[in-house]
C-alpha cells in the first residue's frame, strides 16, 4: 500500500493510512489499540463521534495521533533487533535501490502538504456572501432604475468588504509554509551497496530523501530528519524546545527499554522530528517521515479546524433573514401596489426600492471602520493587529492562556541565597561561586550575571583582583559543569607562597558525584561526604525546588603549588575528590506589572490560566506571587491519564497546567472552547505554541517570537506586557459594542420602516414614496451611520466579555421593532385625518410629510438603541454622531423647500406639521424608554 499524499491543511481532515504497509508494525499498532478499547468501548466512541458531528473538543487524541503513540511506545519497548524488523531494515542500512524504491512510494520527507487553496478560490470565498449576494443585486437594478449613484455606493461597500477578507485569508493560508525552515538541512545516512558482497557506506543526501529504514548519523549540531528509534549513542544531549517551548536540554540514551508511563517526549530512546543534537552523538533508524511524524501530526490539525465564530454566523443568519423577509415583503408590496396603479414596471421598480430600503448597506463600512478604528488605536500602544476581526473577539474574550515565562516573569534569573550543606547561609560558598563567575570567559550564562550582581548590590567585597585565573575547563552538555582554576599570594606573609584551588560550578548532581568530602559548618575541617549526607542535601533540595527556585551546587579543591600547573584536556580524574561547599539558589522574578495587569483583566471578566512546559513547582511560585489562584492544579502526564469527561472539568477549574505539550495545549484551548463555551486568547511565542495559537478565537503573539507563531498570530505585541492586552480588551469591546448598535437599529428601522411601507400601501390608493424617494431616504440614513464607529460606549459595558447572543437579536427586534411602526403609523393616521390625505390629489403632500417622518425617526432609532439610559437627558452620544444626526435632520426637513424637492416631487411643509413631528417624537422616547426598561428587567442586558 502507497503512502498516500497528505491533504492540504486547509481542507478538512482525513485519516490517512501509516507510511508503508508492514505487518508487523500494523499488528503493532492494532494490539495496543485491542488492548486500550474493547469492542464496547470502540461502539461507543463511535456514537459519541457520530453525534458531536465531529467537532473537536480538545477532550481526546484524534485516531491518527492514537496511532502515532501506539507506533513510538511500541519501538520505544522493544529492542533493537526487533525494531530492524518492524521498519523492515538491516544493521547495514538500505541499499541504495531500496531506499529509491520507498521514496517513490511514500513522496518526500517534508512535515506536512504544503499546498494551500489558490487566490481564486480564496477570493471566491469571500466574495460569496449572501449579504454581498443582495447588495450586488439591487445595485444592478439600482443601475436600471436611473438611480447610478446608489449602485455605485452599494458595489464600493462590497469590494471593501471582500478585499479586507481575501487580504486576510490569503495571508493566513501561507503561514504554513514556514514549517519547512525546522526541516531543510542535509543528513548523513548509512547505507549498503554491492549485489555480492555488500559495503556499507556513509553518505550525505538532503533530508527530503531521507526513509524509514534508514540509519542516520548525528553529531552537535544536527537535526533529526524524522522520528528515530536510537541504536547507539555516547552523551547524547537533544534540545526538544521547538516541540515544547522550554529552553532545558533533555539526555537521550540507546541502551534503554521504556516503559507505558512515560510521557511521549520523555521517552529517552526516541528522537524526534525537527529537535536538535546540542552535544554528543551516535546513530539511529528512521521509523517514520514526512506526515506521519510526530511533528507532522502536531501541526496536521493547523487551518482546519478554525474556532466558531459566533458573530460572523449571526451576521450570516441575519442576511438570510433579511432575504427571506424581503422576498415575502416585497412580493406583497408589488402585487397590492400593482392592483391600485395597474403598471407593472412602476410596481416592481418600487419593490425593488423597498428591497434595498430593507438591506443594511453600511455594514461592511461600520464593520471595517469600527475595526480599522480600533487597529489604530491598539498601534499607538505598541501593538500591531494582522486581522482586523482579532480587535472584535478580544472584546468577547472571557478566558486568556499563557505562559508563565516572559509574561508573568521577567525571563532573566535573580539569585536569591547561598546555603551550606545544612541549609545555612554561608558566605564562603557565594564568595567562590561569584569568583567562578567573575572569572569565567569561555560563555557567560544569565546565572553567572545574577550571581555577579547579587555581589555587587549588596556590597560583597570579594576582591577578585587578588586572584590569577590559571585555566578554564569551560562548562559542556555532557558535564554540566564548568570549573575555573586560580591562586592567589598566601595570607601569611613570613613566607612566600601561593594558595591555588579549582572551583567548579553546575548542575548540582553532577557537581556532587565528584565530591567526596564536605566542609564541616565551622569550616575547620573536611567530613567525609556518606551517603547519609548525600541524601539529606537531596531532601533538602526538594524543599527548595517545591518552592519554585532552581539551585546549582558549588565545590571547591586545593592543588598542589609546589609543582608546575599542567591539566591534559582528556584527564576526566581531575574533576574529583573535590569538596562541597553548598548550593546558589535562583529564581526568574516575576514582573512588576503582571499582578496589576491580572487584577485588571480579572476586573474586567477576563480569567487567567496558566500553560506552561516548566516544572509544576515552578509554574505554582511564581502564580502566587501574581495573585493567580493555585488550588486547582494539573500536570501534562496527569491529564494523560484522565477520560474525556474528567479531562474537560479539570481544565475547566484549573489554573496552572503545568508540563504540557504542544498538542496538550491545542486540546486545553479546544475543551475551554466548545464545552466550555469560551471566547479563548492565547499569548505564546514559541513553534510549540502555534497549534494553541491557530486553534485561539485570539492568537497574540510577540515581536521577538518564532517565525511560525508570528505567522499564525493574529496580533503582535511589540513588547511581552499584559497590560498591553488590557487596551486592547478595551476597544475590543468599544468595537464590538458600536458594531452591535448599528446592526440592531438598522435591523429594527428598515424591518419597522418597511412594514410602516407595507401598511401604508395597503391603505393608500397611491405609493406611500415613490422609489427615487425612497431611495433617497434611505440613502441619507444610511450616511448618517457612518459616526456610529466614533460613539463612545458606556461604562458598564465595557466591563464584562462582549458575546453574540443568537436569541438575544430575535428578541430584542420582537421587542423594540413594533415601537417603531406603531408611531409610523400613527403620523399615517394623522396625515389621513387631519390633513385628508388619502386621495391621489394629495400625493405630493403625503410623499413630502412621509419622507421627513421616516427619515427622522431612523434617526432617532439611533439615540433611542445606543445606550440603556434616557437619551439627551441621562447620556449624549459624541460629537460626531451629534452632528451626523442634526446634519440629517436639517438636509432632510430642507429638501422640499429647495429646488432639489421640486424635481423630487415634494411641496413645502406648513409649520402645524412639524408641531406634530415634535409631539409624536416626544412620544416615541418616552415609550421606547419604557420598552427598554422592561426588556432590560427581564433580559438583562440591553445591547
């Protein structure tokens, strides 16, 4: 069976069969899976698939990734020759025919299908909208209607609305692409040659040639080409940060046999795709490439399944509405006018008009204005916005995960004491760590500068300048430990003579195992170091590690003055029977900013979770001293072993997840989203975080992060600061909050001005407007929105989360809609008996009275739904929605005394007219007010 072509990662998921067929591996796999879940248990899984419709929930490991583990676990627990069997290959390696063969049946060795949809398509997608369907539409017969300048507004607002989503989807389509820069190197590989006699042979070819089967050869430096079972190696130190984000090393060995409790990247005889060999080397088979890595199935998930947007769908839904609701409206309307005016043209020229009086036409504009609004505002606080509809989310936004290190902490160490064996603080044990430091050249860590600066600014007076560096045996992988050698004149001067000692530095284990004595607490003498004491420093250092603080140990030996100074570079003894002085204690200190910053998204609804790759311990110090809650904690490997529904209720409670993996993470995000029904931001800045990041309503990531997680980002922080996002929360929900108003009046006045419309002309023997006055009307409403981005939003609402409800709109135009007709129809009423405008005759009057009626009332509709308050007593919008609304106002009263109202078929207005527009005004706040109180009694809530 051919290793099938992986689908583009931007159309929906396909389980695809393991790389090549092979018995053994597939009785492998298909044992494990037999033995996890019985025939029982995989009906159910089956059912509970089948109803969730496949939505991913985060609870559980998808097939292909159950199929991943079931493949590494078993290469990891069996031995080196049975592992040969089960790729099918030899302790020589491929021949050169064969590993032609399996690259033309399993395609290159690259991550994942780097295809992505072409720029039609994706143009296509955006275009095809049914709200651009309708404005497309009625633009063309806006076209036949002589009515030109409407058409061409109509098809303005489409092309901004369709190209600000191409430019985005087209952007984010690419970001993939930048996997390929973790894989592109060239590998050494062992292979065989020869029909009688077979030569083994070391060859270098690129990484897209590379096989399972094939036996790679790795030195410092190197990336692993795909998974790779180990079959030698000697000090192997692997960095795995572009799987898991954290910058420690991990020690891989051949000669070990793991067993089923130990986490995935734990597994000390497995290799991964795309980490790194940071010291030593040794040799390995090829067990999987391409898209059936681990890598690969990490990031097989990245475009595919994007995380609901609620208002996106609402706007949908409310389009389809619209057109149901015109189709049914304006069908009425042209048949009843048709009966009374016998012209078939004129009566569908009308409905047409109708059709586009009913069609918000400035959405697109108050969307994208409101955004592009709210993008700069978030640039003149340091941050940059790559999709406009991130600004819109982060204001409904409940829930933000990040990492500890950079966010919380200020990423750098800070030393914070200096103990003996016994736990005491002891000078002597920071004097000679600081001079290890001070003297130290071959490569300064950030522990060496907060060791030199704990010195300095607490007035330590150590003075180096009495010492001579002699050597440096600098510090490697292998040994974790550096040792510096210096001496110094002897304090007693009746003689001339010098003191020269090695101080070594390190990982605290290693430093230990070549001590064999310890300093006595007086400091007099040398005790020998038993394993009674031995284990009371690892005690005692679990204590501290408890408490979150990292620890390295110090130790020191007196050489021989009398004889020349001479260390042979291979002499691995010289590095012993040394003595132990204590232990440097350090922390990464959390910033000033973060527990002000989380107090202040905790104020405005936002919770805090913490996701972090480092040490539960760790992770649990430095959220206390933030003020994050950890009562409810969890580990990667812990969540491992959860079932989907326990899995979902502890991410739901905890607050700090501690050693979790890149798929871990994307499954923490997913289960917030869909059961918890969360509006998630992810901040993260690492490869391990762009599965998260993709798979957030809110991607945000930082300025000096990788390439990949900028890529998938959907804001950019050009400094890694928590209050930062607290702006942006802010216009978030100003933006979303402004974008809410417009589409809740629109709706509410053309639905009540339409069946004002469709009442009238059921009434009338006559059309209520004609349709360039309809169309005029409804385009200086429509100009008059425009301000609505400006508005400025009450306090109380900005400061809980901003959601689309899907029952809230229905509701609230079956509500408020009504108000709106009934005052329509009672100006119909007074103009009917009042004025007697019911006759033909009296057309052009009841046109003129109607036209400012309506188009005053859309107006005030605005003032009416934009706050909870009463308008122009308890709250006044801003000045340019002020203005926009007495500009209008005065265009519209104006127009049937111009010259402009003659061509338009209007006639002056008297005065007794406007006298009723004031009262009936009065009246239509005073009962909207009214409605709005009681709506907001019983829903709580207004926009």
């Amino acid at each position: 069976m051919g290793w099938f072509k992986i689908p583009s990662i931007f159309t929906s998921y396909k389980h695809t069969p393991l790389p090549y067929y092979n018995p053994a591996r597939q009785n492998l796999v298909n044992k494990s899976e037999t033995q996890k879940d019985g025939a029982a248990n995989k009906v159910f899984r089956f059912l509970r698939r089948l109803m969730s419709g496949g939505k991913i929930d985060g609870g559980s490991r998808t097939e292909a990734e159950e199929k991943l583990y079931a493949w590494l676990y078993s290469l990891a627990q069996s031995d080196k020759d049975m592992v040969f069997e089960y790729v099918r290959s030899t302790e020589r390696g491929l021949s050169f025919a064969e590993a032609e063969r399996r690259l033309k049946e399993n395609g290159p060795n690259v991550p994942i299908d780097y295809s992505f949809p072409s720029w039609w398509h994706i143009l296509w997608n955006a275009f095809f909208h049914p709200f651009n369907i309708i404005l497309i539409v009625l633009s063309v017969i806006s076209y036949f209607t002589s009515d030109s300048p409407n058409g061409c507004i109509m098809l303005v607002l489409v092309f901004i609305s369709v190209s600000l989503r191409f430019y985005q989807e087209y952007g984010s389509s690419k970001a993939a692409m930048k996997l390929s820069e973790f894989v592109r190197c060239p590998v050494k590989v062992q292979r065989c040659a020869g029909r009688v006699y077979q030569t083994e042979l070391v060859v270098q070819i690129d990484q897209r040639d590379v096989v399972p089967g094939d036996i790679v050869i790795f030195e410092p430096g190197d990336l692993f080409p795909g998974d790779v079972r180990l079959l030698s190696s000697k000090h192997l130190v692997v960095s795995q940060s572009s799987l898991t984000g954290e910058s420690w090393t991990t020690e891989k060995t051949a000669d070990i046999r793991e067993d089923q409790s130990t986490p995935l990247l734990d597994l000390k005889n497995i290799c991964f795709m795309g980490t790194n060999v940071v010291s030593g080397g040794g040799t390995g088979l090829v067990v999987s490439t391409g898209s059936k890595t681990y890598m690969s199935t990490m990031f097989s998930n990245i475009g595919k399944k994007q995380p609901p947007n609620d208002f996106e769908d609402g706007v949908r839904r409310i389009s389809y509405v619209l057109v149901a609701v015109m189709l049914v409206a304006v069908t009425v309307i042209v048949v009843i006018d048709y009966t009374t005016s016998h012209d078939l043209t004129e009566s569908f020229l009308f409905g047409i008009s109708v059709a586009s009086a009913l069609t918000p036409q400035m959405l697109p504009l108050i969307v994208n204005t409101s955004l592009a609004k709210g993008a700069l505002a978030m640039a003149k606080d340091r941050c940059i916005i790559k999709s406009l509809s991130a600004i819109r989310d982060m204001g409904s936004m409940d829930i933000l995960c990040f990492d500890k290190t950079g966010t919380l902490t200020m990423n750098r160490a800070i030393m914070v004491n200096h103990l003996d064996s016994l736990g005491l603080s002891k000078e002597k044990v920071l004097q000679f760590a600081f001079l290890s430091s001070y003297f130290k050249t071959d490569q300064k860590y950030p522990l060496d500068d907060a060791i030199l600066a704990h010195v300095y600014t607490n007035g330590y007076r150590f003075q180096p300048s009495k010492w001579q560096k002699l050597d440096e045996i600098p510090f490697d992988f292998i040994r974790r430990r550096v040792s510096i050698i210096m001496e110094r004149e002897a304090e007693d001067k009746s003689r001339h003579s010098f003191e020269r000692v090695m101080v070594t530095k390190g990982a605290l284990e290693e430093v230990m195992k070549i001590c064999s004595s310890i300093e006595d607490v007086d400091g007099g003498t040398n005790i020998t170091f038993t394993s009674e004491r031995y284990q009371r420093i690892l005690n005692m250092v679990e204590e501290i590690s408890n408490e979150g603080l990292g620890v390295i140990g110090v130790a020191i030996k007196s050489l021989d003055t009398e004889t020349s100074y001479q260390r042979k570079d291979n002499d691995e003894t010289f590095e012993s029977d040394m003595v132990f002085l204590g232990l440097i204690t350090f922390f990464d200190p959390p910033k000033d900013s973060a527990k002000q910053a989380l107090w202040r998204l905790a104020e405005k609804g936002v919770k805090a979770k913490v996701l972090t790759g480092d040490s539960l311990s760790l992770a649990i110090r430095v959220c206390k001293e933030v003020g994050i809650r950890t009562t409810h904690v969890v580990t990667g490997p812990e969540l491992e072993l959860l079932n989907q529904e326990s899995f979902h209720e502890t991410v739901k409670t905890a607050t700090v997840l501690a050693r979790l993996t890149p798929t871990q993470k994307l499954r923490v995000v997913q289960s917030l989203q869909t059961v918890g029904n969360h509006i998630v931001g992810f901040l993260g800045d690492g490869v391990n975080d762009s599965l998260a990041l993709d798979a957030a309503n809110v991607g945000i990531s930082v300025d000096s992060a990788a390439s990949v997680a900028k890529d998938f980002a959907d804001i950019i922080l050009l400094e890694k600061d928590l209050n930062v996002l607290i702006a942006g929360v802010e216009h978030g929900r100003l933006t979303f909050g402004n974008t809410m108003k417009y589409i809740k009046m629109s709706v509410i006045a053309n639905l009540g001005s339409v069946l004002s419309i469709l009442i009238a002309t059921v009434c009338l023997k006559y059309e209520p407007l004609t349709p360039r006055q309809l169309l005029t009307q409804n385009f200086l409403y429509s100009v008059g929105q425009i301000a609505i981005p400006w508005d400025k939003m009450e306090e109380d609402a900005v400061k809980v989360p901003q959601k689309w409800s899907q029952k809230g709109l229905p509701m609230f135009i079956l509500w408020n809609g009504p108000v709106c007709t009934i005052f329509d129809v009672s100006a119909l009423l007074f103009l009917w008996f009042y004025y007697k405008a019911d006759g033909v005759d009296d057309s052009m009057f009841f046109h003129s009275a109607w036209f400012i009626e309506g188009l005053l009332m859309q107006t005030l509709i605005i003032h009416l739904i934009r706050t909870e308050k009463i308008p122009f007593i308890q709250d006044l919008a801003s000045w340019p929605v002020l203005c926009s609304t007495v500009l209008i106002s005065a265009i519209g009263i104006a127009i049937p005394f111009t010259p402009i109202g003659d061509v338009m078929g209007f006639v002056e207005l008297p005065l007794s007219y406007f006298g009723f527009l004031l009262v009936l005004f009065i009246g239509y706040l005073f009962v909207g007010q009214v409605v709005k109180r009681i709506y907001i009694m019983i829903y709580k809530r207004w926009l």
